[in-house]
C-alpha cells in the first residue's frame, strides 16, 4: 500500500507518467552516479577497522573518520588478493592509513563500498605521494632529461665523495679506488638522514662542485623514510646545477631516488660506483701486451691472406698458362672473325638483291627505253607536246628519237581523231 505517493494502475503501471522501476533499474541508476571522477582513482585516508584477511587472499575492512559535526563517518572497504600481494606491511585495525582505490557499487547488497588498489601507513603514504609529486615537477623542469646527461671522465685525477664523514660508505669507496686506480679522494662530509638531511647534502655538493672531476653522492641501504633526504627537490636540483659529472649511489639497487634519476649515472651500490668513475690499473698495463698481441695476430692473418693471393697469381702467370690462354683467345677470335665476315657476305647478297629489284623498276619507268621501241618525243621550245591541240599548222616541232632528234614543220593538225 502507498501512503503518500501516487497508486499504482495493475502489474508494473500506476496513474498517468508513473514509471515503477526494477531493484535492478535502481541499481544501475546508482552505480552511474557514483561514476564520478571524483569518486574514481582516489586516496583516501581513515583509521582502519573490521579488518579480516580472508583466507583467499582478500582484505575486507573499514576505513573510519569524524565529520565535521563531530559524528562517525565510515566506509566499507575491499582489497582482492591480486592487489594486497603488494602489501609492504601487514594492515591491522586501528592503524592511520591511506588507501587508494575507487568508490563503487556492491548490487548483491544494495550497498556502496571502497575497492582498495594500494594501501600504506599514513605517514609514509603521504610521503610517497610528496615524492611522486616532486617527481613529475622536476621531470617536467628536464631534470631527468638524458641530454642532461655528463660524461665521466676517462682519467680522472681527483674524485670527490658526498656522504656520511663517520660511516663505512666513503672507507669502501676508498678500498675499492686505492685498489683499482690510486688518486686523489676528496671527502665533502654531510648528515645522510633525518630531518634537515637534505639542506646538509645540497650543501656538500655545492661544497665541492667544480673543486673534483667526477662527484659520487652516496649512503647504504636503509628504509624510504632513511633515504627521504634524497627524494628531496633541493638535492636533485643541487645535481642538476653541477658542472662536475655526478655519480649517485644512494641505498642499494631495488632503491631508486629523484637523486639517481637526477645525477649523470647511476651506480647499484657506492663500491660499484667507485669501479665506475676509475679504470682498473691491471687492465691499463695488460692492455698494451693484449693490444699487441691482437696486432700480431692480424698482421700475421693479413701476411698468410697475402701469400695465397701471390700463389693464386703466380700461377695464372705461369708462362705455360699464359701461352694455352693466348691460344685459347686467338682460336676464340678466328672463329669470331669467321662467324664475322660469313655475316657480311649475307647482308651483302641481300643487298645486291634489293639494288637489283629497285635497278628494274627503275628502267621499266625510263622514257628513254620507250624510245628505242620506236616512239618519239616531240617539243615545242623545248616543251614537251602532250596533246594535238596544243600546236598549230606552221609550228615548228622538234622530234626526239633514241638515237638522235629532227626539226618539222607541222602542215596541218586533226583534233578527236585516234591513233
């Protein structure tokens, strides 16, 4: 029975523009409003509760806050088991987290919930998303750009180290020079941790920028909260603004700062770095001897190539080759003139048999062989006359024959009369 609003008219209608919607209708309706961007690709921050870790793998909880008026605020939450294998702590209720996740539509329940991607502590979360902040201003800025990128140089005479005065990174780096390529080691002591950090390192590079051929900036291993000072824009931008080459080798080789991506190269460990910046003195003077022998072993290579080609010369000009190639060419040239002049006295004889043909036709159309048949030409001042209407009586004609010409007098003409 409906109390307030419009009665419905039989199975699904009710009075004039009533729509009586499907839960299935109402729940679509929901999910395509809560398909909001700001719903969408968000971190969220709360107190974590409910919190159960399934069996399958799945976390399911709830993420608790105070509204402004002071009440509780609450969202369920779920993480599947494909996301929460990237844990990097162990969540567990009470804890300040944030989440980062979409909000939607869970139909079975009738009910929103939060679907969790990644989830951190609150206070190192937000500290990854400060750095990641940092990250995409300075990439933005070409701080990581690779046309940025110094050289080392091949032979350095002094190389300075940035990092802690009293820990054991700058005694390895030493060790491993010492052992490779002995030179002058120059140390710009600073804190490598805590608060302040990284005002002290931006200083030390400073310190030492352009006093040095090459700058290894380094620390060991330790948490993102010990290696925070190196995610720090005031390091990477003292980096970026050296003139010496930069060598950064902060934690160990599955850590990466905006110090790394900012330096010129980008060593796993500081030992490792120092092997980077120096050349190893045993191969210097194992060189000479291994380049040497490598030369021997080409010359060696191109004089055996040199004498086989010489052979292979020598015997194509051996006096007996040459004598049966000489006669091979003259056999091969008879032939040819042969061959040559047999061509010719054909296109002769084709000749003289078109010159033949063209000689007959060309007498057959001779005046002059009609002559000798007994005809006469006759002209009249050296005109030929063609018709008997063209003289008079009293016209003197000339007569040609084929053997001579006579003069006449023409005594009388007949016209229409036919020979």
């Amino acid at each position: 029975m409906f109390m307030d609003g419009p009665e419905p008219r039989g199975a699904g209608a009710g009075r004039e523009g009533i729509e009586i919607l499907r839960v299935s209708e109402v729940s679509e309706i929901i999910r395509e409003v809560l398909d909001d961007d700001r719903l969408l690709d968000i971190w969220v921050r709360g107190e974590l509760s409910n919190y159960k870790h399934h069996s399958s793998g799945h976390r399911y909880f709830s993420l608790s806050d105070r509204l402004s008026d002071g009440n509780p605020a609450l969202i369920n939450g779920v993480m599947w088991s494909r996301d929460a294998r990237t844990l990097s702590f162990e969540p567990a209720a009470g804890m300040d987290v944030i989440a980062f996740g979409y909000i939607g539509l869970y139909a079975p329940q009738g009910k929103y919930q939060f679907y969790a991607r990644d989830m951190r502590p609150a206070g190192e979360g937000e500290k990854h998303l400060l750095v990641a902040k940092w990250r995409r201003e300075l990439d933005a800025a070409g701080y990581f750009a690779p046309e940025r990128k110094k050289p080392l140089p091949a032979f350095p005479f002094r190389v300075g180290v940035v990092t802690s005065g009293t820990g054991a990174v700058f005694h390895d780096i030493k060790n491993v020079i010492t052992r490779r390529f002995p030179l002058e080691l120059v140390l710009s002591p600073t804190a490598v941790q805590g608060e302040g950090a990284e005002r002290e390192i931006a200083d030390a590079i400073r310190r030492i920028d352009g006093k040095v051929d090459v700058i290894i900036l380094a620390r060991g291993g330790g948490s993102f909260d010990d290696l925070f000072p190196f995610n720090h824009p005031e390091v990477a931008r003292a980096i970026g603004a050296c003139r010496s080459p930069v060598v950064s080798a902060v934690g160990h080789e599955v850590d990466t700062t905006l110090a790394d991506l900012a330096a010129d190269l980008r060593a796993p460990t500081p030992s490792a770095a120092a092997e980077l910046v120096v050349p190893d003195r045993t191969d210097l003077l194992e060189g000479p001897s291994r380049e040497r022998k490598r030369m021997g072993s080409a010359l060696y290579n191109r004089l055996e190539k040199a004498a086989l080609e010489i052979g292979g010369y020598r015997d194509r000009l051996h006096p007996r080759r040459l004598i049966a190639r000489v006669a091979d060419r003259r056999e091969e040239t008879s032939d040819l003139a042969t061959r040559l002049t047999g061509a010719i006295a054909t296109r002769i004889r084709e000749r003289w048999l078109v010159l033949g043909g063209l000689k007959a036709a060309m007498e057959g159309r001779n005046p002059l062989a009609l002559l000798a048949l007994g005809y006469s030409v006759a002209e009249r001042d050296g005109v030929v006359v063609k018709s008997a209407s063209e003289i008079d009586a009293g016209d003197r004609l000339r007569l040609r024959f084929s053997d001579g010409s006579g003069r006449v007098v023409v005594e009388g003409v007949e016209l229409g009369k036919k020979i």
